[in-house]
C-alpha cells in the first residue's frame, strides 16, 4: 500500500476527555467533553475521505505520523522580526496527544477501521504559516 497523505487546514483542535452518559431511556453513551473540536475533526474526515478517494478501509497494522503547524502568537514578535527571547518549539496547550488523538478519531471509520490499528504514531507540534496537519498513514 502506498502512503496516504492529506493536509487538513485551519487551527487543529483537541479530542477531550471522554464522558460517559445514559439517556433518559437508559441507553448508555460517550461523549467528548472538547466541544470546539468536533468542526475540526470534521475538517479531518472530509480531507481523509477525499485522499482514500472510494477505496476500501485500510487493513492490518498502521503508522500515523502528523505534524501539527500553529501560528506563532504576535507576542513573539517585535518591531524587528521575532523576538529572541520566543520560544523555539509550542510548549503551550494543547498537548500534541490530544491533537493526534483528535485526528484518529476522525479517521476511524474512513481511513481505518478501528484506531487500534495504529501501532506506531510521530507527532509533532510547531511554528508555522499556515495553520495545517499534515497526516501520513503508512502500512506497517
């Protein structure tokens, strides 16, 4: 299987922590306590389902690789460029896992069958223009 490869735009946003529930009917269910994140993931199954372009889920075991780009805050900047003081590397919330677990969540269902299927993942997290993820699935 060649890697599949997409770019999602826009500001990646976190999976929450998972909250279970019952219905008034008693029906037991879970939802993501992340509210904001639900457009993204969205945006995240719409760029994967175009990539996959109507082929079949992928089988077996998988690798997940996602580079998160955010756009650094003005604060970094002054009136000559990017201050030297700016950190070098987003060590700011949110943290990296939540962004990748965001992205698996998407993906279920139309890139993979269940996200256990992941057995190795590389994320990173870093300044740039434009807000992006860039995803890379590969067989494993």
């Amino acid at each position: 299987m060649p890697d599949l490869t997409f770019t999602v735009y826009g500001q990646a946003q976190p999976a929450g922590s998972k909250t279970p529930g019952r219905t008034k009917g008693g029906r037991m269910f879970v939802r993501d306590s992340a509210r904001k994140g639900a457009p993204w993931r969205l945006q995240v199954a719409q760029a994967a389902g175009q990539a996959m372009n109507g082929t079949g889920l992928l089988e077996g075991a998988l690798e997940l690789s996602v580079i998160f780009t955010v756009p650094r805050p003005k604060g970094h900047f002054g009136a000559r460029g990017l201050r030297p003081s700016a950190p070098e590397h987003p060590t700011t919330r949110p943290d990296v896992t939540k962004l990748l677990r965001a992205v698996e969540d998407a993906c279920t269902g139309i890139v993979w069958r269940d996200d256990a299927q992941v057995v190795e993942q590389h994320a990173i997290k870093r300044y740039g223009e434009p807000a992006c993820a860039l995803v890379v699935v590969a067989a494993k």
